[in-house]
C-alpha cells in the first residue's frame, strides 16, 4: 500500500506543479503582450490578431474556473526579432494594429476619434502639374531676346564689312597717286618717327587715314586727310540714309612765309561755302561772298566765291582753273587760299589778349567716286602743284597791297578795341602784383627810413590818384 499511495501523491503533485506552470506561463505572456502594447510603434514587430487574443482570454478565464489544465490552449504569437546591434528597435508588420485591441482602448469610442484610421495599403495621390518645357515650345517668349542678338548680330557684320570698305578705297587711292606725289616730294608718307619702316597712310580711326609728305619748294608739308563714311558704325551709315554723304579727301599745305601775296579768297560750292565762311576766321573778318559769281568770273552755276580783292581772285580764278572748276564740278567741294589763316573762330569772345598767329596756307577738299575709279580725280592733285606755282609768281598791283594792308589794320584795330577793358584790367593786376612785391622787399630790409620814405611815397600816390580830375582850358592872348 505503501508504494501505491507514494505513486499516487507524486502523480498529484506532479499535476498541481503543471498546473501551477501553466498560469504562469498564461499570466506571463499576458503581461508580455500588455507592456509592449504601451511601445507598440517602436519595439513589437508582430501581435496578436484581434480573434487570436479573444481565444486566449476565454481560455484564461476557464482555466481559472476549472482544474482542466490540460485542455487550455496557448495562443500562438508570432516570432518577435529583436536587432541588438539598432539598441533594442523591433519592428512589426502593421504598426497601427494595437488600434484594434479592446483592452488597450477600453471605454474608448471610435467615432469621438478626430481623425480616420490610416490605411496603409492605400497610396497617396499626389497631382503633379504640367510644366512646359520653355525653350522648345515657346519660343514666342523670347523674341526681344531674338531681336537684341540679331541686332547685335548685324552691327558686328557691319562693322567689319565697313571697316575693311574703308581701308580698301584709303589704300586704293594711294596706290593711285602715290607716283604722282613722288615725283613732287622728297618724303611721302613720313610721320616724323624714326622707328617708321613702312611709311604710307596712317589710320588714325576705322573712318579717318593720314598721309604726311614734305620736301618740296613753295610748301613747308602737305597733310592729306582721308575721311570715309563711318561705313563701321551702323548707327552713322543709317542716319546717312536721310543725309547723305561722300567719301573726302582734305588736303592742307603749309605755304613758304613771303611766298604769295596778301590776300584771302576760296571757291567752292554754295553750300560749303556758307558753312566755312561762318566757321574760318579769316573768311569772316577779311571776306564778303560775292553776287553771282557765275557772272563775274565764270565759276559753274552751283559754286560761290568769297573775295577780300577782286583783283587777286580773277588772278586766281584763270582760264585754266575754270576750266578745271566746270569738268570736275562734281568732286570739287572747296579751294581756299589765305595769308591770314589761323582757324576756326574762337568759341568765346575776349578769350585771349593776344592776336592769334596766321601763317600762310592753300586748302582743298576733294569728294571721292562713288564707284572707287581713283584715276578720275586724279587731275585734281596736278590743279594744287599749279596752284602752288601760281601763288609763287603772281603780284598784286600797288592800289591791291595798299587796300590789304588797310584791311589788315583795320582787322588789328577792332582786336585791340574790343580786348581794350581786358587788356586794361589785366596791366592793372600787373601794376598791383609789381606794387606788393616791392612792398615786401621794403618790409623784409627792416630799415625804418626806408620804409617810412616808401609810406609816404605811396601816400601820394593814392592822394594824386583820389583827387578831382580838372579839365584844362588853353586860352589864345590875344
């Protein structure tokens, strides 16, 4: 009996040690579901299903009222993967699945929630709106843009093509007289450096070439100016569109002083003429324009003549250089020729105390062909070696001198009158200037004698210079 009731109360302890271990186990996982139910978003990777943790409580409560221990089920859960090397962070499949659990929102209703359960499953709709692709499907847009890029376009164009137009018609006319201008100068195209190995036209501008000859009797220099249309600037060759303008050739010689006689005088056409008649001192001060000149010396019907002696002009103005003036009448623009040149007219009056200097010169403007046949006014350069000559012999009559002399001191005269008040002033300041500095030197000798002779010298000089001014009457005795 012994043995048989020892196997009987091992077998019972045996049961209640079981079922002791089986509560816990419960009571254990119960509490494991609850605390990670609290960090469901951070460290539970998998719970329970809503109808798997049901079974389980149904199962706890018999198994508290009953002793059959050995029909309670265990929940199955799922494998929990714990990363120790993320710091302990689990991860689950649904983070938002404890929203379904009815213990952890007890008393809780669903529709006081604010906002809807997230539907993982579902994706976002994003509208992405249609952005055109500017550059190649409007254009439209960027037609300022167009017309400031072919604008710029076209002046860069134009620039070079004129800037090469104009070297070519500046080089082209010196090949064409560049043997004619040997023949009547030592130096043709000496600048006055040393360094200069290849002498010939100088540019001076896109627009503006120079050629400097000198070595020949009757002239100190020639100076031969070159002005092109400013074919390089669109701006300019636009505007010339409603102005038109010639290509020129200005030349400039430097007569021998004592060479020609006194005298001023220049032809050329109506319009030139009026403008350098305003523009040249010697013109206006010595000159008056003529009445139909085409008339009194035989000039073609466009130009017009301005004389100081109509002697020196029908000298001037032969049968030769008539003839000259009426087969190039479209090249000639201007002949003047002066003993008193000395510029344009000052810009302001009274500006200089001094007469300006003269000196003795022959100018001529030429226009060029329009087609470039340089050999056409080539003829023109042989008028301006005749003319050079013929300021060389000609002499003016004596009633001729004695009426430029007269014009000339008469021009002196109204110089002097109208500069008088500055001229006046300016001896006055010299006068006060040269007074001061003997005042110092007297003051700087520290000699008292010296300097109370010098007060009263200077005392007597402002009483003379303060004192009534009396008119004095010569009486005749009788």
């Amino acid at each position: 009996m012994r043995p048989v009731f020892a196997f009987l109360l091992l077998a019972l302890l045996c049961a209640c040690q079981l079922n002791t271990a089986n509560n816990v186990n419960a009571e254990t996982e119960d509490d494991f579901d609850n605390d990670f139910a609290e960090f469901d978003d951070d460290f539970v990777e998998a719970s329970y299903d809503t109808e798997t943790a049901e079974n389980a409580d149904s199962s706890r409560r018999a198994g508290a009222d009953s002793a059959d221990w050995e029909t309670l089920e265990v929940p199955k859960k799922r494998t929990v993967d714990i990363d120790e090397e993320e710091d302990g962070i689990v991860e689950n499949d649904d983070e938002f699945e404890h929203f379904q659990d009815e213990e952890e929102f007890e008393g809780y209703d669903a529709g006081d929630s604010m906002e809807p359960p997230i539907d993982q499953k579902s994706e976002p709709k994003l509208k992405i709106p249609n952005i055109p692709l500017h550059l190649r499907t409007h254009w439209d847009s960027y037609w300022m843009e167009m017309l400031m890029v072919a604008g710029l376009m076209a002046y860069f164009a134009n620039f070079f093509a004129g800037k090469a137009k104009n070297a070519r018609l500046a080089q082209l006319w010196f090949s064409t007289h560049k043997a004619l201008l040997d023949e009547n100068f030592a130096l043709v195209g000496d600048d006055g450096k040393v360094e200069n190995e290849n002498p010939g036209l100088i540019k001076e501008s896109e627009s503006l070439y120079t050629l400097w000859c000198s070595g020949r009797t009757c002239c100190e220099g020639m100076l031969v100016e070159l002005k092109m249309i400013k074919r390089q600037d669109l701006v300019s060759l636009v505007a010339g569109l409603m102005r038109p303008q010639l290509d020129q050739v200005h030349i400039k010689i430097d007569l021998t002083r004592g060479l020609m006689d006194s005298f001023v005088f220049a032809v050329g056409s109506k319009k030139t003429i009026t403008k350098v008649f305003k523009e040249y001192t010697d013109l206006t001060k010595f000159c008056s324009l003529v009445a139909k000149p085409e008339d009194r010396y035989n000039v073609p019907s466009g130009f017009g003549v301005l004389s100081e002696i109509p002697e020196a002009t029908s000298a001037i103005l032969e049968s030769r250089v008539i003839t000259a003036l009426n087969k190039y009448q479209s090249y000639i623009d201007y002949l003047h020729i002066s003993d008193q040149f000395s510029g344009p007219v000052p810009q302001e009056e009274n500006s200089t105390l001094k007469q300006p200097e003269t000196r003795p010169v022959l100018l001529a403007g030429f226009n060029l062909p329009k087609h470039a046949e340089m050999e056409t006014i080539k003829p023109l350069l042989l008028l301006i070696f005749y003319l050079m000559e013929r300021l060389k012999t000609y002499r003016m009559s004596k009633e001729a001198k004695a009426k430029a002399d007269k014009n000339r001191l008469r021009v002196e005269e109204e110089f002097l009158k109208s500069t008088h008040a500055a001229r006046a002033e300016a001896a006055a300041q010299r006068r006060e200037d040269k007074r001061k500095q003997e005042k110092e030197r007297v003051l700087a000798e520290e000699d008292p004698e010296k300097q109370r002779r010098w007060e009263a010298k200077e005392q007597k000089r402002q009483a003379k210079k303060n004192a009534p001014k009396m008119k004095r009457l010569a009486v005749k005795s009788l």
